[in-house]
C-alpha cells in the first residue's frame, strides 16, 4: 500500500498577528509548518506534499531549508478555499495515484508519526477514516452573550487532522462537489456526501490546531517541559553476503566490482548500519521493526529511504543529529577514494552538513568472512540531541 500525505499551508491568516502566516512563525526556534511536515515524514510514508500560498514560496523555501527527505515532493499552489486547495494537491499526485491519502493542517504540529499510520491502516475501499477526539465537556447554545439552552454531547467528536481516504475516492469526491454549496467543512464531509463510511480514531489532546495567540502560548509550555538537553547515542551492525553482480552501493554511492551484495533491499551495509543507529539512539527498534522483509514493496528498495525515514523520526522527536560515525569492513573495493562522496550523500538524504559525518574502512586482514571476501559489514554510530532547544 502506498501512502502519500497532502499538508495544508496555504490561506491560514494572520489571527496570530505579526508580519507572516501562522504556519511559518516559529516555535521553539523552527517554523510550525517544518513540525508538521517533520511529523509526517517520522511515519511510513511514500510521500509528502504541502499546498502553499501562491506569494510565500520564500517563506516556504526557508521553513524547509533544514527538511532533506526525498519523499518530501515540491510544493504546489493552493486556491482559494480550502476544498480547492485540497484538490489542487490531489490533482498533483494523480501520476503516483497512492492507494491512500491523508490530509492535515500545517497548523497542527504535534500530530504523533503513528497517528497517520494508525488512519492508513484503517483505509479500504469505501471508507476513511480521521483523527478525532469524544466531546467530554457540558454544551451549552449561547445567546445574547448568555447561556440559552443545554445540547446533549453524546455521541459528538471534535474532529482533527490528519483525515485519511482510499486517494482516487477523495480526488473524485472533491472534483464532484467543487461547486457544492454550502461547501463541506473539511475532508469528512466530502467524503461523506461521496458516500464513503468515516471511521472515528481518537487522536491525543496534543494534537490541536494552532490558531489563537492562546494556542501558540498552550504550544511552547508543551515544548517547554521538553527543553532538557537529552543526547543519545545509537549502534548499528549489518552484513550482507557477496553474490554475482558488478558493483555494490555503500553509504548511497555505487561502486564498480566484482560481485554485488546480496539482500532483500539493495544491501546498503553503510546506510542499514546508520539507520539502525539512529533507531537505537531514539529507542525505536530497527528497520525491520519499520519495514518488515516480510513486506515485498521493500524488495530492492534503495536504502536511502530507510535513512531519510528514520532522520525524519529524530526530527519528528524535536531532535537532531550531532554527528554520525561509520566504518565499513571489507577487503576490497577500496573505500578511501569514495569516503567524500559518501559523506555528501548521507548529508544530503538528512539535511546534515557533512562536515557532521564520518566514513572510514578497514579490512580484516584476511580474517573471517569479510577476510575471505564471502561479504562485507559496517559498524555505525550515531549521536542524536533530543530537547535543548533542537
């Protein structure tokens, strides 16, 4: 199943005064809308696009400038409402055509990566599924500045975002009612004029809209209590056995050889290392915990994608990437040449300057395996500051 995520950061005014939009203000020293994105890329995704004003490309390019996952596409311009930007977004996947769709607010920037995991699943033909929280508190119809009337809360739900819909379902629901009138009040309810069932997931109290100065005073308490500087450090090991080929891929560069490596993605010892680094520094497993082997849309994956998904995850946890070690074990081919190349494509799948990147090899002076030239292995460090201000 592929999964793509449209974000919606186009028309979000200026209720929160100052001289930009909401999304791109910062909060706690990134811009709201670059939470939001990171939040989605921390979860297994094929692709993130965000709608945005047709003038704050700028605002856009800076709010992303730290953001270096290849699955975040180019930005697209919004229109004039919310259902035409929507659509607008949708249009632009339609040559991907995703099996899944979800769509969320820029401003909400603490939506969990496992929230939107959570709404895919739930997706088949015929029926979404979004974020929502049960109504808990007393309603009461207000008039003239007083209270009118009680209304029974049961059965009610404060609806959030991400909202997530089998993709050619919603793009044919919103190109259906583009002229509808009164128009629908979010994805829900286009997809529930479509026809389509809604499922109800809870989403957590922390995952509100941004709209208020209250709000955005509510949003840096939160990160407040997560200001404690928290380094971490990670360890990654991986093998992979040699068979027939003519070069392998280390650390995102491919290398002429005399055989490849064997694996059920494209046995990337270097980034498999890594990214297992830096699953460990974050508590989260490996990337089989991520991408199970079991699943074949992983067969001769490219590793990078395993890379960026776990940098995403450091930065979905408000985190960065201090520095990132690597040595691979091998006989041949010759590492040194290529170390450079290397350190410029990790930097580039993670938005991270090389300069925060080490490669390194060593034989094993024809000991063992890698000494017999039957495979090769890597050993990775990674270092990753969560809080302080990251």
């Amino acid at each position: 199943m592929t999964t793509a995520v449209v974000i919606v950061a186009a028309g979000q005014g200026l209720r929160l005064g100052g001289p930009v939009p909401k999304q791109y203000q910062t909060l706690g020293g990134r811009a709201i809308l670059a939470r939001s994105v990171s939040a989605a890329l921390g979860a297994r995704i094929d692709r993130v696009l965000v709608a945005i004003d047709g003038q704050a490309r700028p605002l856009y390019d800076a709010a992303m400038a730290g953001i270096g996952d290849p699955r975040l596409a180019p930005p697209v311009t919004g229109g004039a409402s919310r259902a035409e930007t929507v659509c607008r977004a949708l249009a632009a996947l339609e040559p991907e055509a995703p099996d899944v769709v979800l769509v969320h607010d820029a401003a909400r920037p603490f939506a969990p990566p496992a929230l939107f995991e959570a709404l895919a699943a739930e997706c088949r033909p015929g029926q979404g599924a979004i974020a929502a929280e049960p109504v808990v508190d007393a309603l009461w119809h207000g008039a003239g500045g007083l209270a009118d009337s009680p209304r029974p809360r049961d059965g009610l739900w404060r609806a959030q975002t991400p909202q997530a819909f089998p993709f050619a379902e919603l793009l044919a629901a919103h190109r259906a009612q583009a002229e509808a009138d009164p128009p629908a009040l979010d994805d829900a309810e286009v997809a529930r004029r479509a026809g389509l069932a809604v499922r109800l997931v809870p989403g957590p109290a922390e995952n509100f809209k941004i709209t208020a100065p209250a709000d955005m005073a509510r949003a840096e308490r939160m990160l407040a209590g997560e200001t404690a500087m928290d380094i971490r450090m990670g360890h990654g090991f991986d093998v992979h056995v040699f068979c027939e080929g003519d070069h392998v891929t280390l650390c995102g560069v491919r290398l002429p050889h005399s055989h490849g490596l064997r694996g059920h993605s494209d046995a990337d010892v270097g980034l498999h290392a890594l990214a297992d680094a830096l699953y460990g520094a974050l508590g989260e497993g490996d990337i089989g915990t991520h991408f199970p082997p079991s699943e074949p849309q992983w067969k001769g994956a490219e590793s990078h994608i395993f890379l960026a998904h776990a940098g995403g995850r450091v930065a979905a946890r408000g985190g960065r990437i201090a520095n990132l070690d690597v040595t691979l074990l091998c006989e041949r081919p010759k590492i040194g040449p290529h170390a450079a190349a290397m350190r410029a494509r990790i930097g580039e799948i993670l938005g991270l300057d090389a300069g925060r990147v080490s490669i390194k090899a060593t034989t094993m002076e024809r000991m063992g395996f890698v000494g017999r030239e039957e495979g090769m292995g890597a050993i990775a460090t990674a270092t990753v500051i969560l809080g302080g201000g990251a």
